[in-house]
C-alpha cells in the first residue's frame, strides 16, 4: 500500500488504491519514494534505448516531454508557487505563505519554469552529445531521494493536507537507513554517482537554509521546488563534469 500512494502521488501512472490510506500508510511511502525516482529514472533511459539514433536535439526534447508527462508536472507546480511567493512576500513570513497559496502564476514563476526547463534540455543535449547517460538516472532518483530528507529534517509549516500527514507519521527510525542505502547505491555509478549526490545535498542544504529563514520550515511546493533544483542542478554539474 506505501508504494501504490507513492507511485499515485509522485507519478501519473494509472496506480488505484484499493481503498482509502490509514496516515500511517501515508507516512510509510515516504520509503518509497527513491525508489520510485529510480523508477523514473530507468523509464527515461528506456526511451532514450528505443530512441535509437535519432537527432540528440530531438532526443533531449522528447526526453524532458516525458520526464515532465510522468511527473505529472507536481514538482513545476511547486517551483512555480514558491518563485512567485519569494520575490512578492518581500521577506514576509505571512505574505510569502499566502502567495504560494494563490492558484494562480505570476511572472517570477512562469520566467523560472522557462529557466529550468531550458536548463534541463541543454544539459541533456550535452549529455547526449558526450555519450553519457548516468544522470538520466540519478537525476530523478536524487529529486525524489531529497523529499524524505527533506521533511525529515525540516519542520513543516502548513498547517493540513498531505504534507502534514507525511511530516508527523514518517517512520523516522527506519527512514535515515534506507536513506543511506540509496546514497551507497548511487556510488556503485563512480564519479559521476558522488558528484551528484553531493550536488544534491548542497542544494539541500542551501534551500533548507533560506526556507528555515524565511518561513521557519518547509511546505508542499516548497519541497517541489527543491526536487526540480536538485534534478537540474545534478543534469548541469554532470554535464558540465
């Protein structure tokens, strides 16, 4: 049952729950969730085999299309949110709370949605003109890995909704574990596999500093927001390496 809610919540795959989740089922998918990355990850690398030789550009494209139609575009929403509340909460605890909730997208978050996502296909592009794949895998295997962490240091701030329900029932006894072996695996892939995981935990770090400042926590979009960083800034430092 955790992994069928991680799978539903994380992907838009056509997962079913046979009835209504207890909290502590919930909070138990939070284990789940690297693994569900990895999943991701190993999708894309299957669609970049079944591409075969076609154009790397258009490779990249159509790569990013699916890698946001799996994901259901969850974690753009929540960037979206977060840049928007940032730049107009003008450093306003309440304010920036109360803009991430506005459904609506101003500028701030439309111009970072086009920033990120160009910065993910031209690291794919450079990727594929080098031949190297391994950040197809680690990229949304390390996004998905940070949540866990993510709301396991950090105190969550919004008050209801599924967020809250995950932050107070995470099993944190055997959470750190599995955690840890996730990052061991990831270092099975050599160089690449210990760049990427440091990027993605400096990124961690950076955006759980400012979050703590700002809000004195984490919320839904903001943990989104850090899965596309952490995606983005692994694909450009393993392009770039």
């Amino acid at each position: 049952m955790p992994l069928l809610i991680a799978l539903q919540f994380l992907t838009r795959l056509p997962v079913r729950l046979p009835r209504l989740p207890t909290a502590e089922e919930s909070g138990r998918s939070l284990l789940w969730y690297p693994l569900v990355g990895l999943l991701l990850g190993a999708a894309l690398l299957l669609v970049r085999w079944l591409l075969g030789d076609v154009s790397v550009w258009l490779q990249a494209a159509l790569l990013l299309t699916v890698w946001v139609w799996l994901s259901g575009g969850l974690h753009l929403d929540g960037l979206a949110d977060t840049a928007d509340a940032w730049v107009g909460g003008y450093g306003d605890r309440e304010r920036t709370l109360a803009i991430m909730k506005d459904p609506t997208c101003g500028p701030v978050g439309v111009i970072s949605l086009v920033l990120v996502l160009l910065l993910k296909f031209t690291a794919l592009v450079a990727m594929l003109e080098a031949g190297q794949w391994g950040a197809l895998l680690l990229a949304p295997w390390l996004g998905r890995w940070v949540l866990p962490l993510l709301l396991f240091s950090t105190p969550y701030v919004r008050p209801g909704g599924l967020g809250q329900v995950l932050a107070e029932h995470m099993p944190r006894r055997s959470l750190p574990l599995l955690l840890g072996i996730h990052a061991l695996a990831m270092l099975l892939f050599g160089w690449p596999g210990l760049l990427a995981l440091v990027v993605a935990l400096l990124v961690l770090l950076v955006v759980r500093h400012y979050l703590c400042q700002r809000l004195g926590g984490t919320t839904g979009d903001t943990a989104g927001a850090l899965v596309e960083l952490v995606e983005t800034m692994v694909l450009v430092s393993c392009a770039m390496a």
